[in-house]
C-alpha cells in the first residue's frame, strides 16, 4: 500500500510539477529577455536624445544575418512594435513613456512568474518529504533534487 503511495507522489512530481517548474522558468526567462530588448532601446533612445542625433547612417538586419546599410534622415520619430504586429510611430520622449510602461508590465510579470516558481519547488519539497515519511528515511537521504 505505501508503495502504491510513494510511486503516485513520485508520478505527480514526475509528470505534474517538474513540467509546470520548467514551464515556468521558460516563461520567466521569454520575459528577461523581452525586458533586455526595452532596456536596450530605452538606452538607444536616451543616447540619441543625449547626443542630439537627429540623422544617422546604419546596418539593418534583413533577416539570416544579411546585413544592409540604411540612412535615418530623421531620428526623432521611431516605430515601436506595440503588439500583436502592429508598429506605432513616436516621439523620443513618447517612446520613453510607453517604454517605461512596458517595462514596469514585464517587471511584475517577472515577479508573478518568480512566486510560481517558489512555489512549484515548495510543492516538490513537500512531495519529498512526505515520500521521505513514507519510506521512514532520514532527512540526509531524500534530499529533492528537482530543482
């Protein structure tokens, strides 16, 4: 009978939670990453205000890293990707405000994810323990080693 309970925990650890930890740590890492690219661009956009860059000449990415030059007449206006495919023409400073927004979106999507993960690892740890309990093992013995 014990044995019919450790392997279900087991199973649900196996088939449950360690899927919904790796889930959520790939969410979390698309929303670091998805913060980096507005970070950078804020910095871009701070530099060229900084340095009143109002024309410039660059390389542009035309997919598989083929590369052509571009002449920027007019910095001041930039497009930004809002969603769902559909770009947004602003000013610097109108950029900078939807930026910030954004940012502050994407930071407590990061601490939404980070609570889902502590406590995905916290039902594993119990999980654990209550397979250690089971099997009348000491603690050193049933150490998780999920995460």
């Amino acid at each position: 009978m014990e044995q019919d309970k450790v392997r279900k925990y087991e199973e649900f650890v196996d088939r449950r939670l360690k899927p919904d930890l790796v889930h959520a740590i790939a969410q979390r890492d698309k929303v670091f990453e998805q913060q980096k690219v507005f970070s950078d661009l804020r910095r871009n956009i701070e530099n060229l205000e900084k340095n009143s860059v109002t024309s410039m000449r660059t390389m542009v990415n035309l997919g598989s890293e083929i590369y052509m030059q571009a002449d920027v007449p007019d910095t001041r206006h930039i497009f930004l990707d809002v969603g769902l495919g559909f770009h947004v023409e602003f000013t610097w400073s109108e950029a900078l405000n939807f930026i910030a927004a954004r940012e502050e979106k994407l930071s407590s999507q990061i601490e939404e994810y980070t609570r889902l993960i502590a406590s995905i690892k916290a039902q594993i740890k119990m999980v654990c323990e209550g397979i250690r309990e089971l099997l009348q093992l000491p603690v050193s013995e049933m150490e998780p080693k999920y995460y």
